[in-house]
C-alpha cells in the first residue's frame, strides 16, 4: 500500500515550453500533496503545499505564475513549468499524505527536468 | 521555525558492521515527528523509520533503529548488519508544523558499504 506515481519520469523539453508533471496516489486518497524539488547533491527544498479543492501554498522564493500547481481530486495533484528555462532543469518529487492524518508521507519517484 | 542538521557529508562502512548516522533537530513545536529517508541513486525516496516526539520508546525497524535523545534534540539512524544495497544518501527530516505539514529536510549523508 501507500503508492505514489510520478509521470513522466524524465522530460527534455526546449527553453519557452510548458512542462505538466503529474502526482498520482495509487491506493490511497491524499488531501495534502508536496512539490519539493532538489538540485544535484543537494537536499530536498519543499516548492508549495497542495491541499485539494483549494490553491496551492507556495513557499518564498517560489514564483507561483511559473510553477502552477491543480489539486483537482483526492488523488491527483499536477505541477505545470511555464515557460520553462535551462535553471529550472532539477529533480522534481512529490509527496502525498493520506485522508487518515497519519504522519508518514510517500514520496513519489520523482521527475527529472532538462531543458535546453 | 524547524531545522535539521546532518552534519556527515559522507560515511564508510564494511560490510555485516552497523554504522550511525547523525541528526540534530532545533525546533520550538512541543510536539513533532523525526524521519529518516534513504534515496538511491535512482532519485526515489524510500521512507526507513519514524519517531513521535512523545513516543516513549525509540523506533525500530528491522535492520534500523532510532536512537533518539530528545533533551539532547538528536535522532541518529542505525543501520544494523550493513548491506551493500545500503550504500545511498539518507536524509533526516522533521515534520513541519504538527502531522499534517511538510517535511523539512538535513543535507543528506552518503552511505557507501564497503565488501
């Protein structure tokens, strides 16, 4: 149990492209999910908090027109890059927690950006 | 506000020997949850143990157990009987802001296993 998909799980796209990344709680309803994102050998820095049904918590820092982020079901939570440039290229991962409030999240496989 | 220091950027081992991983926590919350995380090269982060701030006992969980001192705000990973498949970066993290918040995560350590 306690499954979380990330897709794609690599993306190379051209600089000015949108890029949408999708969060999928497999086995269980997630009405919290967390866009974190980490740089090579870095650690994981949290982007925004998704709550579903309501807009995302963005961070400081963090440019919420750049990075959009839809929390449409209990299962779903997508982060889209607009016009995305080489310094957004990272690891992007996801983090669901369950509808029960328990403490543990699940981490999703996470997705690797490139743009050229 | 929550921190977490790791403070091994990298540590050794050999193989069937147990190793401890660092992590002190500063934080002003009277209650709040410790984890420890260990991702592969892959990028994927694999949830290893969990320790409630008001839980009496350390945690344990198979090969790995929590040695946490909270007058002294550490929470170290022990890793017993090291594997090769051990070897990754493991990353502490507090909970921020009760059960339902983010997770704030240390600089990770590098755990490589020697044969």
């Amino acid at each position: 149990g306690a499954v979380v998909s990330q897709h794609p799980s690599w993306v190379i796209c051209k600089s000015g492209t949108s890029v949408k990344i999708e969060c999928r709680s497999l086995d269980f309803q997630a009405t919290t999910m967390f866009w974190y994102r980490q740089f090579p050998k870095q650690s994981l820095m949290l982007m925004a908090t998704s709550n579903e049904g309501s807009k995302a918590t963005y961070e400081q820092g963090v440019e919420k027109d750049k990075f959009l982020i839809n929390h449409a079901s209990l299962t779903l939570s997508t982060l889209t890059v607009t016009s995305a440039h080489p310094e957004d290229s990272s690891f992007y991962i996801c983090s669901a927690m369950g509808t029960g409030g328990g403490e543990t999240q699940y981490f999703g496989p996470g997705t690797r950006l490139l743009v050229l | 506000a929550q921190k977490i220091t790791q403070t091994q950027p990298g540590m050794f081992v050999q193989e069937k020997e147990a190793v401890t991983l660092d992590c002190t926590y500063d934080t002003s919350d009277p209650s709040y949850g410790l984890f420890w995380y260990k991702q592969p090269s892959s990028g994927e982060m694999i949830f290893l143990i969990y320790q409630g701030s008001y839980d009496q006992q350390n945690a344990t969980e198979g090969r790995y157990s929590l040695n946490f001192q909270k007058a002294r705000k550490s929470a170290n990973l022990v890793i017993s009987a090291s594997q090769l498949g051990d070897s990754a970066m493991y990353f502490c993290a507090i909970q921020r802001g009760g059960s339902q918040g983010n997770l704030i995560f240390g600089k990770g350590t590098k755990l490589s296993v020697k044969p």
